[in-house]
C-alpha cells in the first residue's frame, strides 16, 4: 500500500458517511494540473509509444517510476508478441517548381512504410483509384483523395509507383493544415511508403498538377517494422476486499503519431488518480478501501486488454467495474465530461454514480461546465469487458460494469439519441440528443501538448477529479 505523505491533507478527518465530503474536497484539492501537463509532456517525448517498440518500453519505464514514486509496486505484464512498427527519421518535400518548395507543412509517415533512400520522382494526380494504368503512373509518386485500400495499393505497386501521397479529409475544424495519419496494412512487406498531407497542402498540388505544371517531389523513409512484446503496467491499491475496480487507459498513441490527447491524456489521468488516492490513503486521511483498485496502462489498445481479460477468464467476476479513461486533453465546441455506455442495463449503478458526481460539481470552480453519459460508440479499450466482447473472445459471459470517461471523441461533431431514462440534469443541450464533442487533432500530426492538453488543462483536471471523487463513493 503507498504510502506518501502529504502534509497540507492533514487537516481532513477520516472518510465517514457524513466526512466524505471532506474526503472529496481533500482529494480535489491534491489533482495538480501541473503534474498532469508534465505526464503529457513526458511521455510524447519518448514518441508514439507503440506497444513493443523502443518508445514503448521507454514509456513503461517511465510509467514503473511514476507508480513507485507514488509509493506503490508496479508488475510489468508481458503482451502477446505482436509486429510493431517505428519511424526513425523521414522526409518529404517539393523540388518542383521551386515555388512549392516550403509547402509541405505538418505531414506524416504511414505506419508499415518501409525504409527506402533518397528518391526523387515526379508526381502524377489519380482521382479513380480504379485508374492505375502503367502509362499515367510512370514510376512517380502518386496523389490520392483517401488512403488506398489493399487491391488499389497492391495495383500501384505493380504498375510502379514509387510512393503515395493521401490528402486529408476536409472536415470542419480539422486536418486543414496538419495531416491525419492513415496506415498502410500491417506487414513487413509493404514495397513503396505513403506520406499523409494536410487537406491544405493536398489540394494546392493538386491545383498544380490540373494546370498541368510539373511536380516533382523528393522523400525518403528510415523505418524499422519488428515482432516485438507490449507490455503493460499495473499497480495496486490493495482494500479489505479482493473484488476491485479497475481504471484503466491504453498507454500507446495507436495512430502512431505524437498521441497528446490519444492517449497520453488518458495515461496521465490515471497516474493522478493513483497519485492522489494513494496519498490520501499512506496520510491517513482516508482509511484503506472496502474494495481494491487496480490502475493499469495497457501496452497497445484494445490487444493488451484482450489478454488481460483472457488471463482472467475465471476470475472476472472480481471486477466490480471498469474505469476506462481515453481522450481527456481536449474538446472542439465544450467543456463537457462524458461517461459512456448508458444501453448497458448492467452498467446503471456504475453511471449513476458518475452522473451524480457530474451533476453536483457542474458549473464550481476548478470543475467541468457540463456533464452527460451517453450511448455506446465502440473503439476503446472498456468494450473488451462487455457481453459482446466477452463472446467474441470464447469467455463464459459475465456482466462486469464497464465505462469509458472523455471529454471528446473522433474528428467531427456526432449526435446521437439519447438512451431513454438517462437525461442529465449537467447536460445544456436539449434533453433528447447529446452531441459528442470532437477533437480537431484526432489520430493527427498535431496532437502535440501545444495545441490539445496545454490548451486545455482544466479537461484532465476535471477528468482526474471525476473519477476520483466517484471511486470514493464507489470504494469506500
């Protein structure tokens, strides 16, 4: 059990029914803004922090000395081996005509590009991916609306492009002037790389190429594609009981990119929230909890806790609930907490809790303007622990509760309906709908500290807050 000392808490009681406010204010006033930006930073500077590669491990043994500063004893499990890929250096740019030579701005390698030298080629415009004639590729790099799919890709390969350039999508808000990363399929094999531009700088060569000017571009790739081992990292703090909670974040950015918000926001809310409740605990101004928590960073999204749930096939009936924290850095249009999945009839008690802690402390300051659960969307890392899951991996069905805390998620506003019954009393929007809020920089070049998380402090501080304060009521 931690046992960090934190001197300035001392002045608050022991958790009772009527001291838990208290135990709340205490554990509130302990989040540190600073240490969460700090978490961010440190860890988009090891880079995409892929599970199984050198950014990866460094990551985990960041991670190791975080928890034990925190004074608990992390364990380091072993992933299921998995190919890995890492950029080591690339370039990209215009050589022709010479006024287009500083465009390219804010690109990014595809992920299982393979390494190639220094190649100059022209650049040919193919608007029908179904047009891959040998003639009007010519051994030039070439210019796509949208990421190929693998027959296109093979296609190119044959009729002998050098490389491929996908233009980002226009969305509003998003990937005009930073480029939003697409990945070629995994393999060790893939012959020519592709570079993704920003929707910017896609369409000015693209208005060059139809003006029938020459265009010539100059790339090069230093990439090493592996097996290697993911690996992630749990610590404990150990309560009366052996049936726990679990909160949770993947630690790699899975884009492949810097990953600010997707996740290392994620990552650095969970190692407050140990941080935190850990000090509260070792200070005694809380006792131990009725129930253990366990905090985990998975190794690679979705694949580490796969295994981790397939390791604890007889056991999941210990999991009182899943606290998954993914994008936390940022929001585009609110400041909104959202807890996900209200359909799941067994994740009631679980919401409610964090509905009740979104509600109470909407609109205080140092809290979040609004709150609302919603709907399940998919695509992270809590889904893995729900009845669908659980039968796609062959494992006897249990109902574990199991959320995902954000404050936005994709690339563009979505509206979904809300689920009957689970209108909140923090949500401003209209009763029926929620609108999710998005992030301009999602699976981005540019979701950097500096244009997500430092930006926005206040979401992973309301986030840390949340969850915490919640697992209060829940563990205590």
């Amino acid at each position: 059990m931690p046992h960090v000392r934190v001197a300035v808490l001392l002045i608050f009681a022991s958790v009772s029914l009527y001291g838990q406010p208290r135990a709340e204010r205490a554990l509130s006033a302990s989040v540190s803004k600073e240490r969460l930006l700090r978490t961010v930073r440190d860890l988009v500077w090891f880079g995409p922090r892929t599970g199984g590669t050198k950014s990866g491990n460094r990551a985990v043994q960041y991670l190791v000395d975080r928890f034990k500063e925190a004074g608990y004893t992390p364990e380091v499990v072993e992933d299921p081996e998995v190919l890995t890929f890492s950029i080591l250096k690339w370039s990209l740019r215009v050589e022709e005509p010479r006024s287009l030579r500083r465009l390219i701005k804010n690109a990014w390698l595809g992920g299982f590009s393979p390494s190639v030298g220094k190649t100059r080629a022209p650049l040919r415009l193919m608007a029908d991916q179904e047009d891959t004639r040998r003639n009007l590729v010519d051994s030039g790099a070439v210019l796509l609306d949208e990421p190929p799919d693998r027959r296109t890709y093979e296609k190119l390969v044959q009729v002998g492009a050098s490389c491929i350039l996908v233009i980002s999508p226009k969305l509003e808000g998003a990937y005009s002037k930073w480029a939003m990363i697409s990945d070629l399929r995994r393999s060790a094999e893939n012959p020519i790389p592709m570079f993704n531009l920003s929707y910017d700088n896609g369409v000015r060569l693209k208005e060059a190429l139809r003006d029938s000017q020459e265009v010539v571009i100059s790339f090069s790739a230093q990439t090493l594609i592996a097996r290697g081992v993911p690996k992630t990292v749990i610590a404990t703090l150990a309560g009366d009981s052996s049936a726990y909670f679990l909160v949770c974040a993947h630690g790699d950015a899975d884009s492949g990119g810097p990953g600010a918000d997707d996740n290392a926001s994620g990552v650095s809310g969970v190692l407050e929230i140990a941080r935190t409740l850990g000090a509260l605990v070792g200070s005694k101004v809380i006792p131990r909890p009725k129930f253990t928590i366990q905090f985990a960073v998975w190794g690679t999204e979705v694949h580490s806790t796969e295994h981790y749930v397939k390791s604890r096939a007889n056991d999941l009936e210990q999991i009182l609930g899943v606290l998954n924290i993914d994008e936390i850095g940022t929001g585009a249009t609110r400041d909104c907490l959202y807890f996900e999945s209200n359909d799941i009839e067994h994740n009631e008690k679980l919401l409610r809790t964090l509905e009740a802690v979104g509600e109470e402390y909407a609109g205080r300051k140092g809290f979040w303007a609004e709150s609302t659960t919603n709907p399940s969307q998919g695509g992270t890392d809590s889904y893995v622990f729900l009845p669908n899951y659980l039968r796609y991996l062959k494992i006897p069905e249990v109902e574990i509760p199991s959320v995902t805390i954000y404050t936005a998620a994709w690339n563009e506003l979505k509206r979904l309906q809300q689920t009957e019954g689970w209108t909140s009393k923090a949500w401003k929007g209209h009763p029926d709908s929620v609108y999710i809020d998005y992030s301009a920089y999602y699976h981005s070049s540019l979701d950097i500290p500096a244009m997500t998380t430092e930006r926005e402090p206040y979401n992973m501080v309301g986030a840390a807050k949340a969850v915490g304060i919640s697992l209060l009521r829940l563990a205590w």
